[in-house]
C-alpha cells in the first residue's frame, strides 16, 4: 500500500471498518431495538437469576490456607464448629482492683446475666479455680468468657441478644468499662460496618462520576449513556456471580470489587467511543459515516484493552487463594460485560439518539474533546518531550524510579485491629483487652490434634505440650483442652504473646509449629497435628502470596506481551508497553509504602500505620493496576499507529495521537480517579490503601507515562516503533489491518532525534 496515495489510504480504512469492532457497532446500528431491548433483556434477567439463586460466600471454615486449613478440616469432622466461637465481656476499672466487693459484683452481675441463656456453654468466672489468667496483671481489669453453640449463622442469630444483655449490666455500673467482644459479635459488628461503608461509597461513587462526566460531555444525555451502561453492566455482573458460586463460593469483598472495577472501566468504554464519534461529526462526516469509523477505531482499541484487561485478570486464578479466585471471576465477568456493551448497546444508543445525544446541554460547560485551546494545552506539554526526547524520557524514568524507591521496602502484613477505627462496634473492648493482658487471650493459637486421646501416651503428651509451652515464655494461661465426643480430636487453645499479627506472635507460633509440636504430639506414632487461630491464618496466607506471586506477575507480563505483541505486530511496541506498565505500578506501590507503612499520609487520611501494606493488596493491585493501565496505553497506540499508516511520520502521528487522545485519556483518568478516592475516605485501612493505591496508579499513569514518557520515547526510537523480527512473520494478522508498507523495512534504521 502507498500511504501517500488517497485512494490506498482508503482502501485500508475499507478494510479495517471490516474488523470484528466495525462488523458489531454495523450490526448493532442497523438493529438497534435488538441491540437494546436484548441488553435490558439480559440484565434483568442475569440480576433475576441473582436473586432467585443467591450468592454463596466463602464461609469462614473454608476460608483459611496451608496447615491452618489442615486444623480447620480436622477440626469440623469432630466439632460442630471448628472456631470455638468464643466470646469475651472486659470488665475495667481504673481505680479498683478485682479483689474490692464493688468489682466482684460487678462480674457475678455479668456472669449472672448471661449464664441461663441457651446459646453458651463452658462460662468461665475470673474468680474460679485455675483461671487466675482471666484477671490481668495489675488487677484492674478481669474477663468472663464463654463459646457460642452453634454453627456461625446461627450463633449469630442470638449473639445480639446477649449483647444487649452485657450492654444492662454495663448501664447498671457506670463507674465500670464493660463491654463485650469476640468472634461472633465482632465480626457480625464489623461486617456491619464495611457494608455500610461500601453503601456509602457506591452513594458517593456515582455523583462524583456524573459530576465529571458532565464536564467532560457537556450534555445531560451524553451523561447518561455511559453512566446507565457502566451501572447496568454492573447490575448483571452481580446478578450472574450466583451461578459460578454455587461451585466456587465468592468472598463478602467481591461486590465491592465488581462495582469499582465495572464502573471505571464501562464508562471509561463509553468515553472513547463517544469521544470519538463526536470527533468525527465534527469533521464532517455523516452521522452513520462517524459512527462506522468509531466503532473501527475506537470500537477495536476497547477489544484490545478489553482482552488485555481479561488477561490480568485472570492471573488472579494462580494465587491459590479463593477470595482471589472470586476477584478473578468477578473482574472478569465484569469486564467482559462493559466490553459487551460498548461494542453492541452503545453504537446501537448513538445511532438511535444521532444528533439528540447533545440534548440537555449545560451551560457554561466546554467539551474538553474537540476545544481548541485543550488541543493547545496539550500541544505545550507534548512539545518539550518531542523536541526533547532523551532528557524528557531521562526526566519522567528519574521520577518514577525515585516514587517507586519505597516499594523495596514493602512489607506485606495482616491487618490487626488497629487498622480498624475505634469508633466501631466491639473494636475498643478488643484493644482494651490487649492492652490489659497481652496474653493473646483476644486471638489465640488453636491446634488440632488427631489421635487416641484415651491412651496414656496422648494425655503425657498433651500435659507435655502445655508445660513446654509456659515454659517458653511465648504462650500463656490459661490453656484449654477441649477432647471430641469420639474421643480422637482434641482442640487445644494455646494465647500467643503479642497482638496477634505482630512479630511476637509470629514468632511465638513460630516456635509451637516448629519446636514444641514436633517435640511432644510429633513423638506419637499415628498423631496428626496442625495449628489454625488469627495468627497462624495471617502467616499461611503471606506464605502463600509470597509463594505465587511470581507466577501471577509472570502470566500476566507473558500473556499481556503476546495480545499487543499480535495486535500491534511490534515487539518493540509490546516490550516498551510492559515496561511503561511496571513502571507506573511501581511507583503506585511506592506511594502506598510511603503513605501507609511509613505513616507520611496519617494526619491527612486520619489513620494509624500499622508498618505494613495489607497482605493481600500487592498481588490485587498489580494485576488491576496492569490490566486499567493498557487500557489508556492501547487506546493512544491504536491513534498512534492509525495516523502513521495515513502516512504521518513517527513524530506526526505520536503528536497526533497523544493530542487528540488527551481529552478522553484525561477525561476517564479523572472517572477513574474519583471512584477509587472514594474508597479513600472509608475508616478500614484495607480500603483505605486500595483506594490510594489504584488513584496513584491511574494518576501518574495518565500524566508522567503517557504524556510525557511515552511520546519521549517513540519519538526517541523513530521507526524502531514497529518492528518486527523477520522470524516473527508468522503471527496472525488481526482482521482489518492493513498489509504492512513497502517503505517500512523489517529493520529498520534509528530515526532522528528531533
């Protein structure tokens, strides 16, 4: 093909409207009643389904990995619960110790209050013999504990009960801190907690949304079309999660997910569509000539971000983790919903509405997209790193690396308690408890053990196990043995020093797993043993990541590299848009060390550091942060390669390209980043860093990658963009691309550094 003859260039534009994109948004248009009343259709449809067969969340006994799910499944074959469930009520006063009357009638009040109910058994007094370890040290502060019978749902059911029982005795002894905490109660209160939390956010999520969209479109309509898109795909995705978890139950987090991920990405869909129709109207073309040419070319850059996007996703699977394994399924359902609908509904939409799309403009409000004096702006910022190219990439690399520095030093950890505001339910009585006894006794340790319990070598060697472990100094009283009706499981609660996340209690469960199990349950011949609690499910988990993390990054980075290796038929191309990507998720980690582990953002955020980045968030973000990242660097790419195959040269078309991509590039980093600041503002840390997290990325990824270093550095290597090994000539060709020209050499020379 001659790119400088008019009638090749045409040609090729024929060919490439042919492409599958082109072949739906034609299809579409045509039939747009099919198209929409078929969406609703299926999305009412998929949100009945949802509600007709339920979502199975991941239960809390099936939750856990590695030797703590051993103990789990030892446990629930001999217990009816393999969590003893136990409950605490902290009784504190800071003037009387538990030898005055006042305070001892305070704990028979309690104790008294509590003890006919039929939903506990084994009460336990401060005051009984041999549980002198529920009065703490200084005397001030005393416990009473018991389990809830029961499966978790049902112990549920009746834990409010009781809590308002507990809440009357604390009433009656105003001069007393009395409150009530545990496993049951507490985590019913804070599952309470973070579903009024992502209400909220979802509340917040939308009107920001609107309000930028509104800037960005200008009209009320135009407004509305992503908007109602992005929510209806989500609206299915949640519908359609009920079928997948009836095999493979979804964590409590997955809606949360599923909406943040589908709101950015579907109306970021919608943006580069629409943007672009509009942009052609605004050329001259008729309004089914520009919606034909959008949906080829834009249309095709959101089925390549799109796969891209499955692909990193779907790295999640390899995390061995089910709370990944739901994420994986419902970021990808999501997104490939939001793909579903750009490609089919949305034309359909644009074909029906034509020129009423801009119906309910708002005054005073420019389109970002189409604005002269935009195109200006982003003109001044592009010149420097064109004319400039080495010191503006030399810059922008400078820069990122010094952000992401921090990131060498992230440590993953647990989340404690303290992550969690006090303000919430239950949370103040816990972190009075630590504070009164730092014996573990809030999360204790919890070992299964399965073997004869009625042979005298089990009883010496269970007595032995609790002698070495006071011994150690790392574990405290009281130590409870609790032996199963068949009399072949035991369950031993063993408090570990420490907070429960922190180095002393890893350190302590360090030494019951490696040292004293081995030393006295180990020596019995058919024993089998494991330990589960708070602590050893912390560690079993960052095991775990730490141990896949490496395949998830490397399927991602492999699979990413093929999809744009063959969409761009450009190894060049492919290598530089993994690197750009890695860069721009290591700088967002380096915010997220710098702002959380160090503490920098505290006063600003209003939380307290805990030393460490949530467990879970580093193998989450990268895959997100990867797969949203290409979304931007697709969408410039394809107007990238589309100016130059017009027969603009390199310089022409990165120019071309960035500027006129600018607005909605922009535009949909500023959805992106309105939606995840909101998770920002939520009090539980874990959402907290999430949300900063994904904001930083979108952020530098808009600006310092795209604006600056990826233009340096096409420019920089001229020509070299699009090559391409003679070896690597076998790769499919994707539908509607055109033949490579003849003036492209298969190595060609390094272009001019302008």
């Amino acid at each position: 093909m001659d790119r400088h003859n008019p009638a090749d260039v045409a040609s090729a534009q024929m060919q490439r409207a042919m492409n599958v994109a082109g072949r739906m948004g034609r299809w579409s248009a045509s039939h747009w009643k099919t198209a929409v009343f078929g969406w609703l259709a299926f999305v009412i449809v998929a949100f009945a389904v949802g509600m007709v067969l339920g979502t199975k969340q991941i239960e809390t006994k099936d939750a856990n990995v590695g030797q703590s799910h051993r103990a789990d499944r030892i446990l629930q074959k001999a217990f009816p619960q393999a969590d003893p469930q136990t409950e605490i009520v902290l009784i504190q006063n800071s003037k009387l110790t538990s030898a005055a009357p006042a305070f001892h009638s305070a704990v028979v009040d309690v104790l008294s209050s509590v003890r006919s109910n039929s939903a506990i058994k084994n009460l336990k007094s401060p005051y009984d013999r041999g549980q002198s370890a529920l009065i703490s040290g200084d005397g001030h502060a005393a416990m009473v504990q018991w389990d809830m019978k029961g499966e978790q749902k049902a112990a549920e059911k009746k834990i409010d009960a009781i809590l308002a029982t507990t809440d009357r005795v604390a009433a009656r002894y105003p001069s007393f801190t009395i409150g009530e905490a545990g496993s049951i109660s507490s985590g019913k209160a804070l599952t309470k907690l973070f579903n009024n939390q992502l209400a909220l956010a979802g509340e917040r999520s939308i009107p920001i949304t609107i309000a930028i969209l509104l800037l960005v479109l200008g009209t009320l309509v135009a407004v509305g079309v992503p908007l109602l898109l992005a929510l209806s795909g989500v609206l299915a995705a949640v519908g359609l999660l009920a079928i997948p978890s009836q095999l493979i139950p979804m964590d409590p987090n997955v809606t949360a997910v599923v909406l943040l991920i589908g709101l950015a990405v579907g109306v970021d869909y919608s943006l580069f569509y629409i943007k672009r129709e509009r942009e052609e109207r605004a050329a001259g073309k008729e309004p089914g000539a520009a919606l034909a040419a959008a949906a080829a070319t834009s249309g095709r850059s959101v089925l390549i971000s799109g796969f891209t996007v499955l692909i990193a996703m779907a790295g999640m699977f390899f995390a061995g983790d089910k709370s990944y394994l739901s994420f994986a399924i419902g970021t990808m359902m999501v997104v490939g919903i939001a793909m579903l609908g750009s490609l089919t509904v949305l034309p359909a939409l644009l074909a029906k509405l034509g020129d009423r799309i801009d119906k309910g403009r708002i005054p005073f409000l420019h389109r970002i997209r189409g604005d002269r004096s935009n195109n200006r702006v982003w003109r001044a910022i592009l010149t420097p790193a064109l004319r400039h190219p080495v010191a503006s990439a030399a810059c922008a690399v400078a820069l990122l690396v010094v952000i992401a520095l921090p990131a060498l030093r992230l440590n993953p950890a647990q989340s404690g308690l303290d992550s969690l505001p006090k303000s919430a339910a239950t949370v103040d009585t816990i972190l009075r408890i630590q504070d009164a006894f730092s014996n573990g006794a809030a999360a204790p340790a919890i070992v299964a053990i399965q073997a004869d319990m009625k042979a005298p070598a089990t009883k010496h060697a269970l007595t032995a196990l609790k002698a070495k472990a006071l011994a150690s100094g790392q574990m405290t009283t009281p130590i409870d043995v609790e032996i199963s009706g068949s009399q072949t499981v035991a369950r031993v609660t063993i408090p570990l020093v420490g907070k429960g996340v922190d180095s002393k209690s890893n350190a302590a469960l360090s030494t019951l797993r490696n040292d004293l199990l081995p030393a006295t349950i180990g020596t019995l011949p058919e024993a089998k043993y494991a330990v589960t609690g708070g602590t050893a499910a912390s560690a079993d988990e960052n095991a775990l990541l730490k141990q896949k993390a490496p395949i998830v990054f490397g399927f991602v980075l492999i699979l990413a590299f093929g999809l744009l290796l063959v969409s761009f038929r450009s190894i060049v191309i492919a290598f530089k848009a993994i690197v750009l990507n890695l860069l721009s998720v290591g700088a967002a980690f380096g915010v997220l060390v710098a702002v959380f582990q160090w503490g920098w953002g505290e006063s600003l955020l209003g939380f307290q550091s805990n030393g460490g980045i949530a467990y879970w968030l580093p193998i989450f973000l990268f895959v997100i942060l990867f797969g949203l990242s290409m979304d931007y660097h697709v969408f410039i790419l394809s107007r990238i390669r589309e100016a130059y195959d017009r027969g603009s040269t390199t310089g022409e078309a990165v120019e071309h390209g960035i500027v006129t991509t600018a607005g909605v590039v922009t535009s949909a980093a500023l959805v992106m980043v309105g939606v995840f600041a909101v998770f920002a503002l939520m009090p539980v840390l874990d959402m907290k860093e999430m949300g900063i997290g994904l904001a930083a990325a979108v952020l530098i990824d808009a600006t310092i990658v795209r604006a600056v270093l990826l233009p340096a550095t096409m420019k920089l290597l001229g020509d070299w963009n699009w090559y391409l090994p003679p070896w690597l000539g076998w790769l499919p060709r994707l539908e509607g691309e055109p033949e490579p020209r003849a003036e492209v050499p298969s190595a060609p020379a390094l272009g001019p550094v302008g």
